[in-house]
C-alpha cells in the first residue's frame, strides 16, 4: 500500500512542480518547460538552430522520464520516514523538496555539460527556478502523503 501512496504522492508533486514551470515559461517567454528539454536532451533532438523539439514522441519520453524521477524521489521520501529521517510535515516537505532541487540542479548542470548538443536555454536561470519547483515537488509530494496516510499529527507544525 505504501508504494501506491508513493506513486500518487510522486504524480501529485510532479504534476504541481512541472505546472509551476509551465506557468513561469509563459509568464517570463523563458524556456523552462522541462517535459520538452528533458525529452529533446533523452532523444538528442536539440534543433539546428539551439530550439526543443516539438516531436510528440520527445514529450512523451520527457513526460515518462519525469514522472519516473518523481515517483523515485517519492519512494526515496518514504524511506527516509520509515527510516526515522524527518516527519510528514510541512516543514520537512520543504526542506525535502530544497534538497531534491539542489540534487536536481547539480544533475542537470552535468548532463548539460556532458551532453553533445544540448539545447539553447539561459542555463543559470533555469538551474536556479529548478531549486523552487523542488520545493513546490516536497511540499505538494508531503502534504500527499500526509493525506493519503493520515498520521496522528498536525501538518502544519
């Protein structure tokens, strides 16, 4: 039952960081669409001209692939409870979420750097935006959780 909870929370915090992407990519016409860069970068179909492709297929693996992570990091959240490390709060639903988006930031520096064509993007302002979206992932992933699993504690403290 655990790894269904796992699997909702991962989807619902997945869901909330790539709509907060998506959102910000429209209000600032900065590409952070991060379904689209994952797929092109996984498929190596950067354009000619620096641009995401638009393929059907490269959002569809970029849309698997970041579902999968969030799932993972959700799983990861469960068993650092189970583990004694932190609580189904809010407060550590951020802190979880600041540290995923560290990791996440590091992660996609390198495949950035070590990737034969990677699309056009101001890397610096996407890696920075990606630290919120974590955050958002944590908090939304943990009040998941907290819904699903119902402990006998406030979340709010």
């Amino acid at each position: 039952m655990k790894f269904l909870d796992a699997l909702v929370a991962g989807i619902a915090g997945t869901a909330a960081m790539t709509a907060f992407l998506y959102l910000l990519s429209f209000a600032t016409r900065r590409v952070m669409k991060v379904i689209r860069i994952l797929g092109t970068m996984l498929l190596n179909r950067t354009q000619a001209d620096g641009s995401l492709s638009g393929d059907a297929s490269t959002k569809v693996v970029g849309t698997l692939a970041h579902y999968a992570i969030g799932i993972f990091f959700a799983l990861l959240y469960l068993a650092l409870w189970d583990a004694g490390v932190g609580a189904i709060t809010a407060s550590w639903g951020l802190f979880f979420g600041f540290a995923n988006g560290l990791a996440g930031m590091a992660v996609w520096f390198f495949f950035f750097m070590l990737h034969p064509h990677p699309p056009l993007i101001r890397l610096r302002t996407y890696l920075n935006t990606l630290i919120f979206a974590h955050i958002i992932f944590g908090f939304v992933a943990t009040y998941t959780f907290y819904l699903l699993l119902q402990p006998a504690y406030d979340f709010w403290w």
